[in-house]
C-alpha cells in the first residue's frame, strides 16, 4: 500500500503543478506587440498575395503603398444593416461587408442567461471579413451599398440572401452576397464580378475571421480551454495554430490544397471557413497589431473575358460544437470538439453518454447511469484493488509491530514484509493496478464533460440548474469531500505519521479544487466516490469477517 499511496502523491502533486501553471498563465501579463510602420504612422497588414497567379493574366499583387489594412471592428462607425433569422440576430457593416456581430438565437450567454449568446462582437473585436484581391477590385475596406437597411427570414422561406454592390475598375461590376439559411448555422458568401471592360481579368477572393487573442467570457485559470485558430487537411489531417506560435512565427500552415477548412475555436463555439472540397485555395494565418490575429483561404477567380464574369463563394460555419451537426457539414470539422490523444477513449464515452441522454431526457441523469455503467466495466479490477486494501489494513498491526523490530533496518525489514505478504497471498501492487488502468477513463471522460456543448446550461435537478457551470451553493463539491474522506478511513492508516497526516489533507485539497469545476463533473466524481465506498466497505466487511471466523476455528 506505501506504492498505493506513493501514486496518489504524486497524483496530488501534478494537480498542484497543472493549477499552479494555469495560474500563472492566468495572470501573465500579455506580451507587448511591436508596432509596424504603414501609411502616415498606422499599423496596416495585407492579405498575402497568391502564390500562384491566375492563369494567363497579371498576379494579382498589392502594391508596396497599397497594402490592406486589417479591420479593426469598434475603431469607427459606418452605416450597417441588421439581419434576423431563427438562429441568427447579424449585424453587417457595409464598410467591406463584413459580419460584425453574430447573435446566436437560440444560445444563451455563459454569463447572463437572460441574454443570448454573442460570437462575433465589435466590443471582443471578433469578425468575418472577405473581399477580392486585384487591382482595383473591392477588398473589406471598401464601402458596399445595400438596397435595405433590415432583411427578415419570413416564416414561409426558407432562405435570405443580402445582395451588396461595390464599385470596381473601370467597366467591372462587383457584388457580394450573404446567403442564410432556415435552421442552420451556415452562411454563404459569394463574390461575384463582371468584367465589362476591354481586356481579360484576373483576380482572386479572399475568406478571412479575424479576432483578438482574449479567451472568452466564463474563463478561469481553473479551467482553461483553448482559444485560437485550427486547421484541417486530408493530408496533414487536424492541428491547432495557437496564438502563442502566431506571436512567435512558428505556426505550421499548409499552403497549397484542394480540400479542408480553417477555423477560430473557443470554448464550446467555432467559425470556421469551409471552401468546396477539390477546390484550390491557400491557407493563411497572421499575427496583427492590437493583440488581432488573422486566419483565411484565398481561392482564386478563373481569368474572366471581357463581357463575362467569375464568382467564388465559401460556406461559413459560425455556431456551436455539436458533434453530430458538424460531422455532416464538411470533412473533420467534428474534431474541433477535440479531446487530445485520449480521443480514441472520450469519443465512445459521448456516444454512450449521448445514447443514454435519448433514453433518459436528462444529462445529470445520464452522467449518473455512465458512472455507474464504467464501475461495473471495471468491478473486477476495482474489487481486486479493495480486496488487497482490506488485507493490507488487517495485517497493519503486524506491519508496525516489524516497523519497531528491525527499526532501521531496512533490508531485514523489506524482507521480513515481503514474507508476510506472501503468508497473506497479499499483493502490494494489488490495489495500484486498477487504479492506473482508469485513469486515462477518469480523464477522457473529464474532457467529455467539460467540453460538449450539448451540456451548456443542462439542467439537473434542484439547485443545480447548469451542469457545465460550479454548484451554485457548493453542495456537491462539500458531499464528495465528506465521500473522499469517508473512502480514506477505510484504507488502512500509513504507519508513517507524514504519510498519514498527507492523506488526511489530501481529500479537503482535492475538494477545494472541485469548488471550481462544472456540476457535471463533481456530479460524476461524486456518484463513482458512493459506488466505490459501497464496494470497498462491502469488501472489507466479507474479508474481515472471514478472518474471523478462520480464527475462532
């Protein structure tokens, strides 16, 4: 049992270090961005140029004194149209077209759960930008017209389309449209453009999210998810672009491709711009002034003959992390509910936990039966560790009495327990096993938990109205400390006075620390804490009473 212990030291002291770095990282003040000099003394940052021009035409490049500036949503006010669907509430602003603000409907706020949930926000600096590259040619920082400063999806359509104009070169005609959809969190965005002049044009149309570096809302060095871009390829598959590589120049982006998406994450939303699969596009991904990053595709615009014309449209996703809905709308954008390398066990963890929540109709009561459901997997290996932890604690008598034996001898003193233990048929290793084998379980299914969004402000029962936010009363987190020290006076007590003392500690820290976590968590913990009691006091009970009778023969 000291190697028991020795585990769950360690354990204790890694939690310790994790909290200990997140706290500091929570609290670093963030790292100054050196200015770069553009016109007249502003910071300006261009979309970058196409490796690849277009065919038979001029690349279509941005002069040195021309270059692009980034958008800063929030620095100055320009006319803006509003428009309303069943999931969206999207404010426009007709300076580049951009998609401002993003009210989703039918989410509420982390925070206020009167109010609905905002993704792109001009205050959070969070925003859809696209324009076209060329010369001339309409980019976010052009002033776009609308016939209609409102547009309504009316109960019997099933689409809204925002037709905007923007002037082009001499002869060009340009328009950009935004096309929403009946429940759904895809928008389309195409540009479109008519070359009426005399020579052929060549251009390209660019798809960028722009946004700062803060986390959202609701975050605590308690518990931090991840805040920044990701992109997925068939060929170099999902990785994330962390704004910390941003900031260093060390983010990995695949260039050249003909198929995958790139994205904004954050805790329980992504946006993410899906081009067409077997399309050509390029991806790229920069760190701005004013703590902004920038992420997009560049699709090029096939060279357009006088009197004819050329679009390019992408899709827009911009909405929550549900699983089932963003495996059918394109290739691997499900895994930006990523779970990490314990993926291969947390994926099965929410099936089963999704299944159960269809039969039950509550996510408190699922989380529940999935407890109960992994203790029976691992009832074998659990009642093997118990069984070695009640010997171990009927045999701690003896154990003291060698302690104060052989004194400082150590190599009797192991000796002399080693026999002992093969007296007993005591395994000391016996009540580890179990325990290193769930461990990866315990946390997948903690990053199950904390981050599906299908959990978001989930009711249970009572005072818990909200398993992904803390216990508001903290009375969960108090019944599975009164549970973890319930579980410690049953183990056998550590001959050692400091081990004692540490394990007498350990179950108030580790309930401190579950102050801070979702309900659903301390739900889960709290419910295998019972079950494990249950199982071990039921176990120690037919052990001792066995020896006893073995005794009265």
């Amino acid at each position: 049992m000291d190697t028991q212990r020795l585990i769950l030291f360690f354990v204790f002291s890694f939690s310790l270090l994790l909290l200990w770095d997140a706290w500091q990282k929570d609290q670093r003040p963030p790292v100054p961005v050196v200015a770069q000099s553009g016109k007249q003394g502003t910071v300006q940052a261009t979309v970058p140029s196409p490796s690849v021009p277009a065919q038979a035409a001029p690349a279509p490049q941005q002069k040195t004194g021309d270059a692009i500036p980034a958008a800063l949503p929030g620095q100055a006010k320009h006319a803006q149209l509003t428009v309303k669907t069943d999931n969206y509430l999207a404010d426009i602003d007709l300076m580049g077209g951009d998609i401002v603000r993003l009210e989703l409907l039918r989410q509420k706020d982390t925070q206020d759960k009167n109010a609905n949930f905002v993704l792109f926000k001009r205050e959070h600096q969070y925003a859809a930008q696209s324009g076209l590259i060329g010369p001339g040619l309409p980019t976010h920082k052009t002033l776009y017209t609308a016939d209609a400063r409102e547009y309504v999806l009316t109960p019997r359509d099933d689409k809204l389309q925002v037709r905007l104009e923007a002037p082009g070169p001499a002869g060009v005609k340009t328009v950009k449209t935004l096309t929403f959809h009946r429940a759904s969190y895809v928008i389309d965005i195409t540009h479109e453009i008519f070359n009426g002049g005399a020579t052929p044009l060549a251009a390209h149309a660019y798809f960028q999210l722009l946004r700062d570096g803060k986390p959202p809302p609701g975050e605590s060095f308690m518990i931090q998810t991840y805040t920044g871009a990701a992109i997925f390829t068939e060929q170099e598959k999902f990785h994330k672009i962390s704004f910390d590589d941003l900031d260093k120049g060390k983010a990995s982006v695949p260039k050249s491709s003909d198929n995958g998406w790139i994205a904004m994450l954050q805790h329980y939303f992504v946006s993410a711009w899906l081009p067409k699969e077997q399309t050509p596009r390029e991806y790229y991904a920069k760190h701005l002034e004013n703590n902004l990053y920038s992420v997009g595709v560049i699709l090029p615009v096939a060279v357009i003959a006088p009197n004819a014309g050329g679009s390019a449209s992408v899709s827009l996703y911009a909405g929550p992390q549900e699983q089932a809905a963003l495996k059918g709308i394109a290739p691997g954008l499900d895994l930006v509910v990523d779970y990490g390398w314990l993926t291969v066990v947390a994926a099965p963890l929410f099936w089963l936990l999704q299944f159960l929540h269809k039969w039950v109709g509550n996510w408190g009561v699922a989380i529940i039966l999935l407890t109960v459901m992994i203790k029976a997997v691992f009832f074998p290996l659990s009642a093997a560790s118990y069984k070695s932890m009640a010997k171990m604690k009927l045999v701690t008598p003896r154990m003291t009495k060698l302690r104060e034996q052989y004194g400082n001898d150590r190599a009797r003193l192991n000796q002399a327990m080693m026999d002992l233990y093969k007296t007993e048929k005591i395994n000391p290793l016996g009540g580890c096993l179990p325990i290193v084998v769930q461990i990866p379980v315990f946390i997948s299914l903690y990053w199950v938990l904390l981050a599906s969004v299908e959990l978001r402000h989930a009711p249970f029962y009572l005072w818990i109205h909200d398993l992904s936010a803390q216990d508001p009363y903290y009375v969960l987190p108090l019944l599975m400390m009164g549970s973890m020290v319930i579980q410690t006076k049953l183990n056998p007590v550590p001959p050692d006075p400091v081990q004692a003392k540490v394990m007498m500690i350990m179950p108030f820290a580790f309930g401190v620390m579950f102050f801070f976590f979702p309900a659903g968590l301390v739900l889960y913990w709290l419910v295998n804490n019972i079950l494990s009691i249950a199982q071990q006091w039921q176990i120690t009970r037919m052990i001792g009473g066995g020896d006893k009778g073995q005794a009265r023969r």
